[in-house]
C-alpha cells in the first residue's frame, strides 16, 4: 500500500485519555529519518478491516524502531493523556506493544 493509497480511505485516530487503538501495521506515512516538520503517520488495520492512521510523536517512533515492528506486526497504543513535565512543557504520554508476526513456514 502506498502512502497515496492509504490517505484516500484512511480515517484518523484522535485518543481520548484512557483510550487504545490496537491493528495490523499496514505501513507508515513517514521517511526512514526524523524531520521535525513533517508529521510521521502509521497506518493500522483493524478487525472490522478499517485502516486507521495513527499520528506518531518522537516516543511512538523511538518505540516501534526498538521493537523492530514491520508490515504484518500487530501493535497497540494507547493513550493516557496529556502530562506536565518538571520544567512546565506538557506532552502526550502514550504506551505502544508490538506483537511480532509469526512466520508459518
């Protein structure tokens, strides 16, 4: 699926606090390098078949890159809200699960 593809049946996620998104890596809006002013996109499809874009922040991305996740893997994020750091900048706190596809060879 190409980024193209994707962005004319995608339909986006915006977590509430609390809330969790869980589906099939379909594939990413994003370049393989961070640019701090393009916005990075993950593509997940869920079990009603919907592709749903998440929108990633610097954690998401750092997350999925530790976990190796590829096209195929299933992944879960969730959203706990938005939280205060010590010096007064707030963020979004988020958790991400990679589940590995399996190989059936």
């Amino acid at each position: 699926m190409t980024e193209n593809q994707a962005t004319n049946k995608v339909i986006y996620w915006l977590p509430s606090a609390g809330k969790s998104i869980a589906g099939i890596i379909q594939g990413s809006g994003a370049a393989n390098d961070l640019l701090y002013d393009e916005q990075k996109t993950l593509f997940l499809q869920e079990d009603d078949g919907e592709v749903v874009g998440v929108d990633l922040n610097r954690y998401l991305i750092h997350s999925l890159k530790q976990s190796n996740a590829a096209v195929g893997d299933c992944v879960t994020v969730t959203f706990h809200g938005k939280e205060q750091k010590n010096n007064g900048r707030s963020f979004n706190r988020y958790t991400l699960r990679v589940d590995k596809a399996t190989d059936s060879n």
